[in-house]
C-alpha cells in the first residue's frame, strides 16, 4: 500500500494527514480543535450506543478533506491512530504498555479495528505506556520515530508540553517515564495567582538574558521560594512584567532539567519544534549541557513511529 492516514488525536486538539509511506512525504493535511475531550462530549450527548461507530463517523468529513486535497480515492487506506484515541474519553479504552520493553521491536500496544461497509479503512490504534507510578500517550508513538543509538549507556529523550515528558532507554529498552507539570503550573502561576499582575508577554526572543537567569537561578535555589521573586522583582522596579515572564519561564524550565546535572546519560533529546524546542535548547546551554544535548522534530518523529507501526503491525 503506497499510503496511510496519520492521525494525531489529542485532548485539545486533531490533525489527520495523508502519508506517502515510502517517503514520509504528507501529501494532505486536516486540522480542527475536535480533540478528545470534545468528541467525548458530542459522544455522550448524542446518545448513540456504538461508540465506535460514533468515532469512525467523525473521521469521514477530514478524510474527505484529505481526499479533495490529494486528489485520491482513500477507500481501504489504513488510517493509524496515536494519542488519546486509546483513552477512557476516546474510541476504545485499551491497557497501557508496562514498561521495560523494546521500543524498536513492535512492542505498543495496539489494537485493530478492521474496514466495514460504513467505514472503509483498517484502524489501528495505539495505546499508552506506563511505569509503577507514570503514564503516557502519544509521546510513546512519536519515540519509535526517534533516533536512538545502540548503547547500554542510558539516553534521555525530553517532551516538552503542558505535561512534560521524560523518557530513559537503555539497550533500546524504556525502562523509565517521567512527568513535569512544567507547562501547566506556568501557565497557572501566570494567570491564576497571585504573580499575575507581575508578569506579561513580551519579547519573545529565546536566548533572553532573564530567561537564562532563570535557569541558572533555578540551580542553587528552592522554586517555591525563587517564584515569588517575580512578585518582589515588579514592586521593587528590578524587571518589567516582560522581564519577568521570561524569567518565570527559566525559573520552571530549569527547575524540571537541573536534576540532569546530576545525571550521566549518554545524550538528552529534546523531542519537539518550534518555540519549546528553542527554549529548552536555551536551557540545556545555560546549564552546561549543550555537548550531550540533541534535538529531533517531533512533527517528522511522529509520522516515523506511525510508519513504523504501519510497517510491522498492520
């Protein structure tokens, strides 16, 4: 089969694109904010018994997106689903994968749904992976697409996000999985709390020198005490509200990295684009760490692991 459909089902968020396999190549893309969450509630107040059926049915008004785009027929084209399509608001509830296993051995969690007469495509949709006291979707997916080397030595791959990712394999094993609320405790501390009034977005410009001082300071430093600095910074005139910002973002950024400096991986990967990829590559150098550090677009990783997954699952 020269294609497949990707499909990237988040909790805030949905993409579906058109992949060639051979090449990776995305021939047509559909974007909406459909995410999970919102699915799960049209799903429920729709009162429909098949839930399945209620999920397969939204994918066919992207699907025929894809095909106006591509100028193909899809009939019988293999759509692979990753995120939170496997959770308890998604398609089907599937297991997590419980780690140490081989990450390049098609070892996910997976679960196929062949094509009917109402919707005509294999579904193949992987499930999350999960520790004695962490859990994952969708990173596991955009993984199988990282470069990872061949080493007994332990490599750190970083997902940088709301909930930030922390990823250790070994001997191409996960045999760890961590989670920081680096994004998520930003964006509250910058609107919801007390340091509100303290900060602003401003200048956006990633090797911003109180950024930088936020990671550093982050180091030698308890957050809890370190953040209420904002607040003293803006009463006392040390930063502008812009300044500020910046250096929350370092102090938080910095807080979920400095234990690396105690660490002996093999090499750090921060697994992500844009924005975040810049400014966690920013910390890494603030820190010390810029000669084991490595970045991979997780845009491109994702459309790897799901080739992969098509490849050596379907």
């Amino acid at each position: 089969m020269k294609h497949f459909i990707s499909c990237d089902w988040g909790t805030s968020s949905f993409r579906l694109r058109l992949i060639e396999t051979g090449t990776e190549k995305v021939l047509a893309e559909s974007r909406s904010a459909q995410g999970i969450a919102a699915a799960h509630a049209s799903y429920k107040e729709s009162g429909d018994s098949d839930r399945i059926l209620f999920y397969t049915n939204s994918l066919m008004k992207p699907i025929k997106e894809l095909e106006e785009q591509a100028g193909l027929t899809l009939d019988g084209v293999t759509v692979i689903i990753s995120g939170m399509a496997s959770s308890s608001l998604g398609m089907i509830e599937l297991p997590y994968k419980s780690i140490p296993f081989y990450i390049k051995k098609a070892g996910l969690e997976t679960h196929f749904i062949p094509a009917t007469d109402l919707f005509r495509h294999n579904l193949i949709i992987v499930s999350g992976v999960r520790s004695g006291n962490d859990v994952m979707r969708g990173e596991e997916t955009i993984l199988v697409g990282c470069s990872i080397e061949d080493t007994s030595a332990e490599q750190l791959f970083i997902f940088p996000g709301t909930h930030s990712k922390h990823i250790t394999v070994q001997d191409g094993l996960i045999i760890n999985i961590g989670t920081y609320m680096t994004g998520e405790l930003f964006d509250l501390l910058r609107t919801k709390s007390i340091l509100a009034a303290s900060v602003e977005a401003g200048d956006t410009t990633v090797n911003n020198r109180w950024f930088v001082k936020g990671v550093q300071d982050s180091v030698d430093n308890n957050v809890l005490n370190t953040i209420f600095h904002i607040r003293t910074n803006q009463l006392f005139g040390a930063l502008n509200k812009a300044d500020n910002y910046q250096y929350l973002s370092g102090l938080l950024i910095g807080a979920e990295l400095k234990d690396l400096l105690q660490k002996r991986y093999a090499a750090v990967t921060i697994v992500s684009e844009g924005v975040l990829l810049d400014l966690y590559l920013a910390a890494m150098n603030a820190l010390g760490l810029q000669n084991i550090c490595r970045q991979q677009n997780a845009d491109k990783a994702l459309v790897s692991g799901q080739a992969f997954i098509f490849n050596h699952y379907l």
